[in-house]
C-alpha cells in the first residue's frame, strides 16, 4: 500500500491561515445573527449551526496541530494553526 504524502510545513500554514480566518468569519456571522434574531425556536438555528460550524473547525485545528508536530517537529509552532489575527487574511490566486 502507497502512503500518503502527507502536509508540507507550508501546506499547514496555509491550512492554518485559511482555517482561523473562516471560522473568524463563522463566529462574527453567528454573533451578527443572535443579533438579529430570538436565541431559541427555530429562529434561532442557523446562528447556531453557524457556531456548530466553528466547533467543527476548532476540531480540526486541533487534530491538524497535533499532525503537524508529529510531522515537523523541528519546525512547529503553535501560531500555524492558531495565527495571529494580523496573520490570518487568506490569499485569494
């Protein structure tokens, strides 16, 4: 069986960059929507499927931040997965 290559170190920092700014993007809309909207009843669901969303991404970071010290443990650092917020705008090519 072929193994998978597996990220780069700049595969993870893009991830990374990419991954905090939609879920920076995920939990302004949800608070802009319990804003606007009742907190509970069925009003309430898309702004909690929104932070749902960021959960799930938080999820992800984490496993990815730990796949990323096992794999680059020489060069990982805790703000690939987790950048500043000045670091954090996506590159649009």
């Amino acid at each position: 069986m072929t193994k998978k290559p597996r990220f780069t170190h700049d595969e993870h920092a893009d991830m990374g960059r990419t991954l905090a700014a939609i879920r920076d993007e995920l939990t302004r809309r949800s608070v802009q929507l319990k804003g606007a909207y009742p907190r509970s009843g069925p009003d309430a669901t898309p702004a909690q499927k929104l932070a749902d969303a960021a959960r799930a991404i938080d999820q992800a970071r984490s496993a990815l931040e730990g796949a990323l010290f096992r794999e680059h443990p020489d060069t990982a650092e805790t703000t690939v997965y987790y950048p500043h917020p000045e670091d954090r705008k996506v590159s649009r090519e």
